[in-house]
C-alpha cells in the first residue's frame, strides 16, 4: 500500500498504550481497552504492514560530553537548496534538517558541546556550503516540552 491507511480510534488507543510503554503485551493493552488479545494483534500487524507505525528504540546516549541543543536557520540560493539541505543532512552534529517556507530556507537542529562549537560549526561547516547565503543561531536554554513520540532529537 502506497498510501498511510487512516488510524480509527481504537488504532489510536492501542498506540497511545504503546507510545508510553512499547513492550506493553497485547493481552494487557487489550485488558485496558476491552477488546480481545487478537484484535490488538491483528491491528498492530496492519498498522505496521501499511506502514503506519513503526517501533525505534531510543537511546539516552549522547555522543558529546555536555549536550547543548541548539537551532540554526539559513538562508541559501534557492538554486542550491535541495544541495544545501542534502549537504548538512551528512554532518555528524546535525540531528534534524527541514527545507521551510518563511523567514528560513533550511532549518536544522544541532547538538554541540559548547557555544563556540556551535561558532565553529557553522563558520567552517555551514557558511563553507556553496549556496548558503546567511545563518540564524539559537541555542536552547530550558527545554519546557518535548514529546518522546517524535523520536530523539538531541
């Protein structure tokens, strides 16, 4: 199936069992929901045939010392955009990468262990890509939210 099947509540309900405790058995997750052990099976197996859900395993392993999550938005040439983009995906400190709309062309989160790598990276790393035009630095100081669900970002 090309397509992400559309998730009905009960689909939704056993993720949300699942989202908090992946290992959760089906019998207790079926127990919780009142359906039979089967059913919660059978949708987790579809669910994952149709490509709807998938399980990752997160790590609390930090490849720096002192993390220090930061944000770098970047103006570039729109001709090398797609190069940009594809370029800072190959950089070790960069967790996430997303071509916007808006005040940015490319938006990245990084992690590093210190301001002045952050100064370093993108002076030696990010301004040396061809086609990038400007940088926009943010360094997160109190994180107040971050839903696990969406993966690990730093």
């Amino acid at each position: 199936m090309s397509e992400t099947a559309i998730l009905d509540q009960t689909d939704r309900d056993i993720l949300g069992y699942l989202s908090e405790n992946a290992r959760m058995s089906n019998r207790e997750i079926a127990q919780q929901l009142g359906l039979a052990e089967g059913t919660v099976r059978s949708r987790i197996k579809r669910m994952l045939d149709e490509k709807s859900i998938r399980f990752t395993a997160l790590t609390g392993e930090m490849d720096v010392a002192t993390p220090t999550l930061c944000y770098v938005g970047l103006r570039v040439d729109l001709e090398h955009l797609s190069r940009v983009a594809n370029a800072l995906s190959e950089l070790p400190e960069v967790r996430f990468v997303s071509t916007t709309l808006g005040r940015f062309d490319v938006f990245t989160i990084v992690v590093v262990e210190s301001a002045e790598d952050l100064s370093r990276l993108v002076s030696d790393k990010f301004m040396r890509i061809e086609g990038v035009r400007r940088s926009y630095t943010s360094i997160s100081t109190k994180t107040l939210k971050y839903d696990y669900r969406w993966g690990k970002v730093g």
